[in-house]
C-alpha cells in the first residue's frame, strides 16, 4: 500500500460517521469550541504584569511610564540607542517625540527597503497586547503605519496603553481585532535557530524591540 492509499484510508474512516445529507457549510459549528478563553482568573493589574513577564521572557525590553511621562521616556530610548532618523507613523500623537533630537521620517508608500533599512529607529502604538502570550497586535492602525516600517528597521519601540489595550488571551484578542486588516503578531524581537539551537536576533525583523506600558492615557 502506498503513503497515498494510507492517508485516503484515514480520511475515509475519519469520515465514516458523517452523513452523507450533513450540509458542508457546518463544518464551523460541528467542531466543540469549548477550548478556555482565559487561563486563570486575573486582575486587571495582574494581566498587565504577566504580560511585562512574558515580553521580557521573549527578551524584549519592558518600560513602564504615565502618560506624562511618556515624551521624556522616548526621547531618553532614543538617545540611548544614538537614533539619528526615527521613522513616525501618520496619526502617532506628536507630542510623544517632540523633546526627540532624531530626524523624523515618515511613513511614506514610496519609501523603498533601503530606504527603510537606514532609519535608526521607528515608535508606533499597538492595536492590542496579550498577556499570557507575551505578544503585541499590530493593525496598521494611524499610530502604528505600514506593516513593513515595523519589520525593516533593526530598533522598534511602541507604545501599549495600560490596561485599555491589554487581554489576557489570544480569543479576547481576535474579538477585538478585524480580520481583513494587516495584522502583524510580534512577540519579542525578531529571531530564529539553526539545527544547532544558536539563536540569531534581527534576521526577519528588529533585533531590538522596546515595549512602554503606559498608565493614565
């Protein structure tokens, strides 16, 4: 028998208890969706600190800050990393970076991958962050620009309003999402392993990524 005939066989007898008149279209609703929606009962203190525990597991670096505070913090991260250029999504409030000495440069259609690859850094905001994940939800949002501005340039900081913008899990995420826009799920800063388990940082994406909680927005 060949691999073919053995996994036609699989189906068919996966299928054997399914009739024939059942519609096509239930296969959604035929399957139990009785999963969990969250894991654990959590304050929404708690979940904020899970999810700076699990970004900082993933080696993203955590800041935490008040509203106030926050155009002092971005332009101190900034200088730290020397930025010259800091690539500025259309709708990022301009306040944020008004103390920044780094060019601003922005989010244009045009602007070519080289293009991108010499910005020193990019700020955007974030369309929802999950906390047992450790992961951050980019939607293409005014504060947040193009898909592409968040994966070329090596130094990524954004911005997560706390606790507005944070869910405990990836289904209350979905809930607050919408399917046809640009998503892009990050969760800490670009990398990968070869066969060896050496792991190589800013291969498909920034090497460093930079996540401000920020209270009282």
């Amino acid at each position: 028998m060949s691999s073919r005939d053995q996994i036609l066989g699989r189906v068919r007898r996966a299928l054997a208890d399914v009739p024939d008149a059942e519609p096509k279209d239930t296969y959604g609703t035929s399957v139990p969706r009785d999963y969990l929606r969250e894991h654990g009962d959590r304050t929404a203190e708690q979940t904020v600190e899970l999810l700076a525990e699990n970004l900082a597991d993933y080696r993203a670096l955590v800041h935490r800050c008040a509203e106030e505070e926050l155009p002092e913090l971005l332009t101190r991260l900034l200088a730290a990393r020397d930025a010259r250029t800091v690539l500025v999504p259309s709708g990022l409030p301009p306040h944020w970076l008004e103390a920044a000495d780094a060019t601003r440069v922005a989010d244009r259609a045009t602007s070519t991958p080289g293009e991108l690859d010499e910005v020193s850094s990019v700020v955007t905001g974030c369309a929802v962050a999950v906390a047992e994940t450790g992961t951050i939800v980019l939607d293409g949002g005014h504060d947040q620009g193009r898909r592409r501005i968040t994966l070329v340039p090596d130094h990524h900081i954004c911005v997560v309003r706390v606790p507005d913008q944070v869910v405990s899990s990836v289904p209350q995420a979905l809930e607050r999402l919408d399917p046809v826009r640009p998503l892009t799920w990050i969760s800490g800063p670009s990398a990968t392993s070869d066969i060896e388990l050496d792991r190589v940082e800013g291969v498909h994406g920034p090497r460093t990524l930079e996540v401000v909680l920020v209270s009282g927005v």
